[in-house]
C-alpha cells in the first residue's frame, strides 16, 4: 500500500466492505472526495455473501428486504441490481401448520390494495391458524401498536412479549403471527425483543402504507449484488479497493487529520468511516472518541442457522413458505440461484434427474448454533416429511449448515440507549453499521441506512453540500 494523499484533494477511508461500507464510499465518491475502501476480507458484502460448494453459488444466508426498505431498494439501484432482486406485486406468505390434526394446513397471510389497516383484513379474518376471538384480539393489538411512536425511549426498555400480553394476545397468536414475522426481521423472539424495535418493524412494515410488506429476495447469488455489481459501482466511482487489507490502528495525526495503518503502509484521510462490527469497532476507537466507549461492548449478537438441502426432484411448488408447529421457520427454493437447475438440465446424457435446492433459513438460533450436522439432518428432514409429502420418497444428495454466530446484533430491550450515532467525538471520524442508532434492527436496509448517514455526516463536516438520497427519491 502506497499513501498518496500529497494533494488537496479531499480523501476518505472507509474500514469495512460490508452492506454499510460501500454504501458509505459510494456516496462519498459520489460528492467528490477521493475514496479508499479497505477490507480485511477476501470479498466485499460483509455477512451477505456466497460461496462455492461443488457446482453449487450457496448463500451463506437466506436474505429478504420489504418494500417500505427504501435504502436497500437505492442500493440496489445504485449497483444496477434491482432486476436481480424483485419485489412481489403484493404480499403473500403460505404458512403451513405442520401441527393441525388432519395434517399440514395452509394459510395465508397477503394484502389486498385497500388502504392501511384494512389492505390485511380480508386475510386475518381468513387466517385459519388462529380463532374467531385470537384474529379480533390481533387487529385490536394492530390499532395500538400504530398509535405508538418507536423512537419513543420509554418503549426501548419493554419486550415485545410483555407488551403483546397486556394487549390480550393468546401464545397461539405470538407463535402464528407475531414471532412468525418479529423472529424473521428482528432475530429474535418477543420476551427477547425489544418494544421499540418490533414497534418499528410491524408499523412501518404492516401499518404504514397497504404495500410495505410486499417481500423481495435476490433472484442471483447474493455474491453478485454485494460483491461483483458493489464491486462495480465502486470502480465505476473512483473508489479505490483494496481486500485481504486488516487495519489494526487509527490515529489522529498532528495536523488534525487521521492516520489508517492498514497491513503494511499506512493512509493519511480527513474522514474516515469505521463500517465494522461493534467489538471491532471498539477495538479501534482512539480515545475520547465516545464518552462510554464500553456501551460497544454491551451490545450482544444473535446467531442465525442456515440448513441447506438437495433433493433428486422437485419436493416444493412455490418459491417460499413458512412454517408453525414445528422447528423449521422458513424454507426457500434456491434451486435457480444457485446455478442448479441449469447444470442439472443440460442434458448431457448423465442421467440425472432435475433436483431442487432448499434453504432453511433459522432465527434466534442460540439452541442449535453449535449443534452437530448430523443431529440436525435427524431433526429437520423428518419435519420437512411433515410438511412437504413430496420429499417423502425423494433422495437426500445433500444435506450442509451454514452457520453466523454473530449475524446480528441481539435487539433485546435496552439497546438503542447503546447504539451510537454515526458522528463520534472526534472530528472527522464517523461510525457505520447495522448496530449503529438507525432506530432498524439489524437487516441490509439498517445497513444502508446507517452508511449513508456515516456518509452525510462526514459530507457536512467537511463542508460538502450533499442531499440524501431518499429524500432526493421523495
């Protein structure tokens, strides 16, 4: 690495190529600061990424953004990816009761274009996973948690659960439809989450407008939208990349700009944006930069578990569900993305069978994070029997875990009183990551959100005019 900041041109690093670090460099080079992005990884994309297995792209995880997601709807506009990952024309979710006497029952939770709240009625009135008096006690719940104000402190330090309680929700309906969404977007269940944030999650995503909810997923690897478009857009910018670069201090210089030793060189800049995880991020935090540097340190992590199984034929007809009474929580077809169904159809006389590619994706998974492989193909592929009849005489090809013990961080009650915000006490560095005060849990819309407002904040200190980008979309 060669330090060339010998001109006046304005420079930035940025320390971190995940979700939240490119998107922090892209709109600092877009305002026209020289940009270096440095990764310690061999790839960018953070926690959103994929792998090879074989013939297979697996993605470490499987990944869903909403509509009311707007960062993440710019991102992908801004690395040319929104064709990648498209949005369904309108909310639906099967959600198979593996538990129901008769066998599996389906469900459906979908929206009709009525206005908020009555664009879910027609199906909450219709959801047969819940009683005449549990779907009443639900819409009445609903019609609170609209009346509350997320950034409101006092709601920080209640759980989901309590509050779901004293609102006359039955553990039927916790199950069947609150921690069925709360578990997907928040990684957690509602005793372990906080008020504030599953406010923010259900008004925002149910109750702020009849299409919010409406889901999208990336139709490619999540590799070619964080790492290969992200990529991209980066050089397209003038960023300057540089992987496998581990920065191990950052220092204020005498001239009031900031030192970045990274590897074997080391970079001058007047901002730098930290873009890492919170323990990482304490590691590298210079002194006075927050008055309670140790609030890092208390913001806890959440795993995340990913089974992935390769049937020899097709065992599901629809691109997701969800499930009840039973350990699997959501299953996705990733036959297609993963490059699968087009090696497996070339026809090239091997015999070969078109199979299909399921990925389970499992929340608040701090039970089964460490479990063996083996145990867990004993559990889950009985109980996708029970719900899938189909997989009943198909043969497993294979059967692998991924595992992220620290995919996000633990949104239990008490703590956005320890997020920071993006500008820290010491001028010209600035703080960027889901786990910052974004007032979302941690999913790739915080992400984004929390690098752009690393970025403005680094814009306005060094007296760049710059707009925001959603509210240039508004």
């Amino acid at each position: 690495m060669t330090d060339r900041d010998s001109t006046s041109e304005r420079h930035a690093v940025v320390v971190g190529g995940g979700i939240a670090g490119v998107t922090a460099a892209l709109r600092l080079a877009d305002a026209g600061l020289r940009v270096t992005l440095l990764e310690n990884r061999p790839r960018l994309g953070g926690l959103a990424f994929s792998f090879r297995r074989g013939e297979l792209t697996v993605d470490n995880g499987q990944h869903v953004y909403l509509r009311c997601c707007t960062a993440y709807r710019w991102f992908l506009d801004r690395v040319d990816g929104a064709r990648l990952a498209p949005l369904q024309p309108r909310l639906d979710v099967p959600v198979l009761d593996a538990a129901h006497p008769g066998g599996p029952r389906l469900g459906r939770l979908r929206r009709t274009a009525l206005p908020v709240p009555l664009h879910l009625a027609a199906s909450l009135a219709g959801y047969p996973h819940l009683s005449l008096a549990e779907r009443v006690a639900v819409g009445r719940a609903a019609l609170a948690l609209k009346g509350l104000d997320p950034a409101d402190p006092a709601l920080d330090g209640v759980d989901f659960a309590t509050w779901l309680r004293r609102h006359g929700q039955s553990a039927r309906a916790v199950e069947a439809l609150w921690d069925l969404v709360g578990v997907a977007t928040l990684n957690a269940t509602a005793p372990n989450a906080s008020m504030a944030l599953a406010a923010m999650v259900f008004r925002t995503g149910l109750l702020s407008d009849p299409g919010a909810a409406d889901i999208g997923w990336a139709r490619v690897p999540l590799g070619e939208l964080h790492g290969t478009l992200a990529r991209k857009a980066l050089d397209t910018a003038g960023v300057r990349t540089e992987l496998r670069t581990r920065v191990s201090e950052v220092t204020r210089a005498d001239d009031g700009r900031w030192n970045v030793t990274a590897g074997t060189g080391r970079l001058t800049a007047d901002a730098v944006v930290l873009a890492v995880p919170q323990r990482e991020a304490h590691a590298l935090l210079p002194e006075g930069a927050l008055d309670d540097p140790d609030r890092l340190l208390a913001i806890g992590t959440a795993p995340i578990l990913n089974l992935h199984v390769i049937y020899d034929r097709p065992v599901l007809r629809r691109p997701f569900f969800a499930a009840l009474g039973s350990p699997v929580q959501w299953v996705f077809d990733r036959t297609d993305a993963s490059g699968m169904a087009a090696e497996w159809s070339r026809g090239d006389g091997g015999g070969r069978r078109a199979g299909q590619y399921l990925a389970l994706s499992q929340s608040a998974a701090g039970d089964e994070i460490d479990t063996p492989v083996s145990v867990l193909r004993e559990r889950y592929l009985p109980e996708l029997e029970r719900l899938l009849p189909a997989t009943r005489g198909a043969e497993v090809r294979d059967f692998f875990v991924t595992r992220e013990r620290t995919a996000t961080f633990a949104p239990a009650p008490g703590v956005g009183r320890l997020r920071p915000a993006a500008r820290t006490n010491a001028p010209g560095l600035f703080l960027a990551g889901s786990w910052t005060a974004t007032g979302w849990p941690a999913t790739m819309e915080g992400a984004v959100r929390s690098g752009l407002s690393a970025a403005g904040a680094a814009l306005a200190a060094l007296g760049r005019r710059h707009e925001h980008p959603l509210e240039e979309a508004a």
